[in-house]
C-alpha cells in the first residue's frame, strides 16, 4: 500500500536529535566555517574536473566529515580545543556545496564553447553564484516539511549516513551534552580516525600517482593499441588515473561496465565499420575534412562518431527524464502540498529555527533582479520568470528526491533537459533564434540546473543536521557562504582548464584561404600559453557561426582579414597537438554537448541529422532492451580510454563486495543492505582520497602547463630517449605495473576483517 506523500504520520513520535534543544555547544564557529569553505572548494575543484572528462560527479558529504572530525581532532593534540558534534555538522554542510555547483557548471557552461561563444569569467561566476544561491533560498521553506514532518518517509540515505558518522566522532563535550556516559576513548573515536586516515592515504597517493605520471614523464598516462585488420581502425588505450579508477570504484559495476560498453562499440566496432566502407572513398565524406583512408581512430571519432555519440547521449537524456517523470510528478505534488504548511513542531525551539521567510522571499527576488539585469547572461524578462517558476519546481523536486533516493541518484541534469527543452520551444513559438538567444536559454538552463542541485544538497545537510541537533538558520548560513565562495573559486578554474588545453591551429590547415571583413571586428586577443612565445601579434576575433569555408568557432584574424587561427578550446575541442608537436589533453564534458545539441536543434536545427539520429536509435534500442541507455551513451561519446579505467574501478568494487559479503556480520542482509554497507566501507573512502588527489593534482598540473613549458619539454626528452616506461617497445606494457599497484592497494584496503 503506497504511503501518504503529503501528510505527516498520526501520532508519529517526536523525533529527539542526539544534541538536545536545550543544550548549548560552539557551533557556527570562524574555524568551522573556514574549514568547511575550503574543504568544499577543494571537493568542488574536483568534482568539476571529473564532470569535464567523464560528465560523472561523487558525493563529498561524508569525506568532508571525516577530514573535519580528523582536522579538529589533530589540532585538539596540538593543544587546541576539541570541536563539537555541531561545529563539525556546521563544516560539513559548508563544505558539501562545492560538488553540486561544480556539476551544474560543468553540465551546462562548456555548452556556450561549442554554440559558439567565448567562455567569459563574468558569465560564469554569475551563473555559478546566483543558481547556487538560489537553490538554498528555494529549499528554506519547505525543511519543515521535508525533514521534520516527513522524518520516516524521506530517509535520506547519504544525510543519514553522514549523521552516523558525526555521532560516531562526538567529542568528550558532545557526548556529554547528548546524556552519554564518557569513556577514556570510545571505538567509534578511533574508527574515525583510522577512516580519516584512509582518506588522506588516498588523497597523497593519488597526488603522488599523478604527479609522477604526467609532470615527471615516469611512464605513459594513456597506453593505447591501434588495431589492424579485420578490427583495422579500431584501438583499446585506458588513461591509467587514480581519479577514474576511483570513479569506477565508488560507482559500482554496474554503471561502470555499461559505460565502457559504449566505448567498446565505440572504439571496436563504429569505427573499425566507418574505416571499412569509407577507405575506398576518394572524396571527402562530410562532415569530416579530410578522406577517411587517412584518418587514424581519433580523427574518424572527431568526425563522425562525436555526432552519433552526442545523439544517442541527447536521446538517453530525454528516455531517462520521461521514464523519471511519474517519481518526479508525484515527488513535485507532494512538495508542494507541504509547502506552506509549517510544521507541528514549536518554530521557537533552537532547533527550528529557519532564516526568516521575510528574507528568503528578499533574497529570491533579488536575485531574479540581478539575473534579469546581468549583462553578460543576455537574459530578458521571460527568461527571468522561466528561471522562477522551473527553479521552485525542480528546487521541490530535487530536494524530495534527495530524500528518497539519494544525491548520488538524484536527476538533476534530467532536469536541466526538461528546462532546455521547454525554454527552447517557448523562445520557437516567440520567433527568438540565433546567437543571442543561445545563450539566453543556456542562462536560464544552467541557473535552475544549479538550483536544483543545490537544493537537494541543502536538503540532504540539513536532514543531517536535524539527526544531530543542530540549529538550521546557522546551517542556511554556512551552506550560503560555501556556495559562494566554491562558485566563485570554480569559475576561474573553469576557464583555466579550458584556456591550458587550447590548442591555436593554424587556419591554413583547417580552412585555407579564408577571409572576412576586417573592418566589422572589434574585440582583439593575443594567443596565450605555450604558443604566445612564438607570436607576440594582437589579432581581431571573429565568432565564426557556420561552417562555410572553415569549421565553426573562433578566429584570430590578421588587420587584412585573412584568418591566421582557428582556436580550437579545450573543452569539447579536437586538435589534439600543438604546431610544435606537443600533445594536449582536451576534455570532453558529455552532458555539455547535449545541452548545446538541444539548443542548436530546436532553435536553429544546426545539426548533421543523420549522424545524430543514428545516435538517437542506439539509444532507443537499448531502452527496448532493458539497458540503462544515458550510461551507455555518455559510453559512446567518450574516448574508451576515459571509461576502460571506470570499468576496472567497476570490477574491483565488484570483487571486494563479493569477497566481504561472505564475511559473517554480512549473513542474512538484503541486496540494498549490502550495497549500503559497501558504501560506507574503507574502499570506497580510498577511492575517495584517490579522486580528490589525483584530479586536483591534474589540476594544478594544466594550470601550470603555461608556466612551465621548458621543464615539461625537458621531462619529456629525456623520457622519450631514455624511461623504458614512457617510450620504447615495452612502454605499453610496463606502463601497467605502478597502475596494478594501484589497484592492487585499493584492492586490500577493501577487504575487510571478520568480526568477532
């Protein structure tokens, strides 16, 4: 029998948090929230790097817990003072805002590249800041009857988690203050720390891992073999990262291996089938450049598998959201029908006490104002009320959702489709296309897109918060101030990833001869990176918006109007060399591209249709199928190097479960038990650590690529001529030893002892 979605249970008990009401503790703290802010910046950081390559984000919520149980806890030996249960409640909610803005970001903004358009730092931030907030505000008023009316509906399983977690850590003055008998040092205290201590293994080896591998040369990063008949054409390469292995790990099998398989039709039978038909070609297939007897897999994936893999991500998407839509109709009716209805419980109490209504409603109109007069976001009144109305729609939903199912399963990019593909057709029927109005419905797609995330983050924290007791306005508080500053940190880095892999191709190569009129340009722009040391000139940029003589994009073009660069970016580009000869690696953000392919082919059908329909039925036949089809897809899109690594993380979770599910203190659990278990377990918080490590130091490694131009062409020398591991016959093979032992610590960390 289904359960009442909208009422609170008769005569249901009140739910005691384990830090009463009365109690007074330390709380929203200058240390707990500087810690939180830059734990959230760090996860955020993160988390935008791997949605950029694989379009996958993992939850930060409990990791950010530990390290803060562990931080005060190592600063209370130094001589300092122990941290309270809400002090740490208040760091882990600042801290968990970084990731769900880091996925609205890199979902949506990567799109303006491929429509076209230059990345600005102003577009950016504003999207980042004001979706993020306005997701927090949006949730505000409907805790009440999200975490406290419905308590034992909406469990929120990762919240819940994540309270277990803090009780666990409590401190001496917590658990006093909860009515807990003290001991010298309780086995949960030290759990906590061994945990802790797993993570930061993870972070460093990760950080070492891949420093090693890409700043030091010490051996190849992407071992590949090109395959020769009957397969000719076809290549298998996985990129040996800590932070995609990690990915695969905390994921699961099933997803993993679903992914790779689209990069496996990809890789070994799209490609090797287009090289077959197309190299007795003697003239040039559009929408390629070039004949297909020349290409190698990358240039026939560039060309064409790109435009199938997109299709069958964009159809994934849309089979996706219509098969959520019942939960998302029903989660939406239930939320509404709360909202408004307060709770039975007393508003005066420390913990129920909201920021006031009065300035929520200040707060959410203000920044409708400052979307609506937000230059950069070409926003117009329209849009501005389609933000209002989807963001509180899919604010309610998300935050619902959450509860039900989990951040982690939790649709968001459904519902920045659903968004997309209702502003578009509105802005059809107005007769608004062209340039301009993609990035109006790009604004408005990315704003609720971010607000829907961050409401169920806000949601999941503060259902943490009601498990420990803490006062809700002072989480509102922190979780506003982390989301600013991880939406202002994230944009910047962003475009830096974006501008350290932008490769500037000479136009000779990719549209010879052509020419435009000088005189109508007057934006101007330098090349910047390794290429600015061999051309110092300040040419005039040309948004190019058609294909005509040349791809589409951005020109650098010379006072005579002749076109001296194509400017291919490094999100979404394809040029994967410089003219040197040095390599770059591109990232390819998946999610984007169906976000531009939505506005592109409703408001101006600027797609080949034929490439992408053959996508749209991949898609479809999975779906007849019983396959999930967005992970398959998103498969497709992707080089099969990125997902081969998700699918061996896949496997080792999937051998460490099946080896710990014989343990005794497993007997007897459900499927779902067991899964939770395997969630919480220490492997997955070395994956934790080996996703922050490795994907921050890939960070820092493209954002000083620049810099350090001549030490990277010194390690790359000198590995060329002389490490066995980077170059040579064997390099392929050795490259795999230092990633089995990888795997091979993740592995044993994984397996857990019995239980006596």
């Amino acid at each position: 029998m289904p359960k009442d979605q909208g009422m609170p249970f008769e005569g249901q008990p009140q739910v005691r948090p384990y830090i009463p009401d009365e109690a007074i503790l330390p709380e929203l703290t200058i240390r707990s929230l500087l810690l939180g802010t830059i734990l959230g910046m760090v996860f955020g950081a993160s988390s935008l790097y791997l949605v950029l390559k694989v379009g996958l984000t993992v939850s930060a919520s409990i990791p950010v817990a530990v390290i803060s149980i562990t931080f005060f806890g190592l600063a209370k030996r130094l001589g300092g003072k122990d941290a309270s249960i809400l002090e740490n409640s208040i760091a882990q909610t600042a801290g968990s805002a970084g990731e769900s803005i880091a996925f609205g970001l890199g979902v949506t903004m990567p799109a303006i590249l491929i429509l076209g358009f230059e990345l600005e730092i102003t577009r950016v931030m504003l999207v980042g800041v004001l979706g993020g907030l306005l997701g927090i505000l949006m949730m505000i008023p409907m805790r009440r009857t999200m975490i406290v009316d419905q308590h034992r509906e909406l469990k929120f399983p990762e919240g819940t988690a994540c309270a277990e977690v803090l009780k666990a850590a409590a401190s001496n003055e917590s658990r006093l203050a909860a009515g807990e008998s003290l001991q010298e040092e309780s086995s949960a205290a030290r759990d906590a720390r061994r945990r802790a201590r797993i993570i930061f293994g993870g972070f460093f080896v990760g950080l070492l891992y891949k420093a090693m591998n890409v700043s030091l040369k010490g051996w190849k990063d992407t071992p590949e073999v090109v395959l020769g008949a009957p397969l000719k054409g076809g290549s298998i390469g996985a990129e040996v990262s800590p932070e995609l292995l990690g990915v695969g790990y905390i994921i699961g099998p099933r997803i993993a291996l679903t992914m790779t398989a689209g990069g496996v039709l990809s890789y070994l039978l799209l490609i090797p089938m287009i090289k077959f038909f197309g190299d007795s070609l003697t003239t040039v297939l559009s929408p390629g450049t070039m004949l297909i007897s020349d290409m190698g897999p990358n240039d026939v994936r560039s060309a064409y598998v790109l435009y199938i893999g997109a299709g069958a991500v964009a159809a994934g998407g849309l089979i996706s959201l219509a098969r959520a839509m019942p939960m998302i109709w029903r989660s939406l009716s239930a939320g509404l029908a709360g909202v408004g209805k307060g709770s039975r419980a007393d508003s005066t109490r420390r913990t129920e006490r909201d920021i006031p209504m009065k300035w929520v409603m200040i707060g959410c109109l203000g920044i409708i104002a400052a979307i609506t007069a937000a230059t950069p976001l070409h926003m117009n009144v329209l849009g501005a009320l389609l933000i209002l109305v989807f963001g509180f729609l899919f604010s309610t939903v998300s935050s619902r959702l959450t509860g039900e199912i989990g951040s982690s399963s939790n649709p968001t990019s459904g519902m920045a489709v659903a968004t997309l593909l209702f502003t578009c057709l509105i802005f059809l029927l107005m007769g608004w296309t062209g340039g301009q109005y993609y990035v109006t419905a790009l604004s408005v797609g990315a704003i609720v897109c971010i607000a829907s995330a961050n409401a169920g983050t806000t949601s999941q924290d503060l259902k943490t918060g009601f498990l420990v007791g803490s006062t809700p306005r002072l989480q509102q508080y922190a979780i506003l101030a982390g989301s600013l500053a991880s939406a202002l940190l994230l944009g910047p880095i962003l475009l830096q990833l974006n501008s350290s892999s932008t490769v500037y191709v000479p136009a000779a190569q990719v549209a010879p001869g052509l020419i435009t009129d000088a005189s109508r340009l007057s934006a101007t722009a330098k090349l910047e990176g390794p290429q600015a040391a061999g051309d110092s000139h300040t040419y005039r940029v040309w948004q190019k918006a058609d294909d005509k003589g040349g791809p589409a994009g951005k020109y650098l073009v010379a006072d005579d109007g002749k076109a001296a660069y194509f400017v291919d970016p490094g999100i979404n580009g394809t040029h994967t060399r410089r003219p040197d000869g040095t390599e770059v690696k591109k990232y390819d953000a998946p999610k984007a591209v169906l976000v531009s392919y939505i506005i592109k082919g409703i408001l101006d059908n600027q797609l080949p249709w034929t490439l992408v329909m053959l996508g749209v039925m991949i898609a479809v036949v999975l779906e007849m199928s019983g396959v999930e089809p967005l992970s398959f897809a998103v498969g497709v899109y992707l080089p099969l190097s990125a997902t081969l690594p998700v699918a061996v993380g896949g496997v080792l979770r999937w051998l460490a479960d099946r080896r710990n599910s014989k343990l005794p203190q497993y007997q007897g659990l459900s499927e779902e038990e067991m899964q939770a278990a395997g969630d919480r377990s220490e492997g997955v918080l070395l994956a934790s650590g080996y996703i922050a490590g490795g994907a921050l130091a890939g960070i820092v490694i493209a954002i000083t690529a620049g810099v350090m131009t001549d030490f990277d062409t010194m390690m790359t020398n000198w590995a060329e001529h002389s490490n066995p591991f980077y170059s040579g016959a064997s390099a392929e093979a050795l490259t795999l030893l230092p990633y089995t032992v990888l795997m091979a610590l993740l592995l044993w960390v994984a397996r857990e002892k019995k239980q006596t």
